[in-house]
C-alpha cells in the first residue's frame, strides 16, 4: 500500500456523513478503465513488506516486456539461449509493476518507466494500455510518470508516432545498433 499520513485516516474510511453506498460510488469512479482483472491480486494495492525499499525511494524502473527480438544483434543478451520460451508480460504484471513503482517511490513526485526487451516494440499493444494507465494513476497520486524506449528503432510508423508523440515519448529513447 502506499505510504499513509499517520495523522490521516486511511482512504477507504467514508465520512460519518457519508450517503450510505457513497465509498463505493467513489471507488467505482477510480476504477481504471484498463487495469489488472477482477480478483487479481494487484487489485488489493498491498505488497509484501520485504518488496518496498526501506531506506530510499525507487523512482525508476526498467520493464522487461518482452523477450521476443525482431533482429538477431550480435550483441543482444536476450538470445536464445536464455529462457528461450519465456513468454512476453502480462498486462496484470505491468500494471502490478507500475503500482509497486507508485507505492516505492513514496513522496518523490517524478517517476520514469524505461520500456526494454528483447524488442519492446513488439509488445506495442501492452504498451498503448499501460502508458494511459500509469498516467492517471499518477496523476491521482500527485505524481508525474515519463516513459522511455530502448528499440532498434524499427518497427516505428505511423500509429506508433501517433501514440509516442503527444505522450512526449520521444524524449527519452536509447537506439540499439541495428544488426551489429
């Protein structure tokens, strides 16, 4: 869960004058139009203590999306010999990973996700859901969250341009050297 002012009272407490069913209008409001599953564990926002720093706030994080590569790099770690039928992430392990991110940051306002592969590119429909939901979960929290890419750089086109450019998403870009 996400630290708590000790002199607030815990979020899901209504008011004593609260209308009767008025928490649960609210929590249904917050609901994410895309986010974990019902009755996936995410959805309880707890962590197990030992998985949140205790001396520093997290305010990066790498996502290994996927594994899968559209080139076959020389230099690439991810080949297969490792894992080779390791499958790509779920959208419910990335929107628990974002989540874990908001709660390990605690009172640090600004937040970067770095997508990473394999070809994170190839994962592009993980990714058009995951961006709007960090965002306004951010957002809800006080938080900003800026996303960057570590690609080949190509599967980019138009729909992916469309996606990345009013998100500022092509500020933070690391380009691998193709077919090295």
């Amino acid at each position: 869960m996400l630290p708590e002012d000790p002199g607030q009272p815990p979020p899901t407490t209504p008011p004593e004058d609260a209308a009767p069913g008025a928490l649960a209008a609210v929590e249904e409001q917050a609901r994410p139009v895309v986010g974990p599953a019902p009755g996936h564990w995410s959805r309880r926002r707890t962590f197990h203590p030992g998985s949140l720093p205790r001396h520093m706030a997290i305010t990066v994080l790498d996502l290994d999306v996927t594994k899968r590569r559209n080139l076959r790099c020389r230099y690439c770690f991810k080949s297969d010999r490792v894992q080779p039928d390791a499958p790509d992430m779920t959208p419910d392990t990335a929107f628990a990973a974002v989540d874990w991110l908001m709660a390990a940051s605690y009172r640090a306002s600004e937040l970067w996700v770095n997508l990473f592969g394999g070809e994170p590119l190839l994962q592009f429909p993980l990714i058009r859901q995951l961006v709007p939901y960090a965002k306004r979960r951010a957002q809800a929290l006080g938080k900003s969250i800026q996303f960057g890419c570590t690609t080949n750089l190509t599967l980019i086109d138009e729909e992916v341009a469309a996606f990345f450019l009013p998100r500022r998403m092509f500020r933070r870009w690391a380009r691998a050297r193709a077919g090295s």
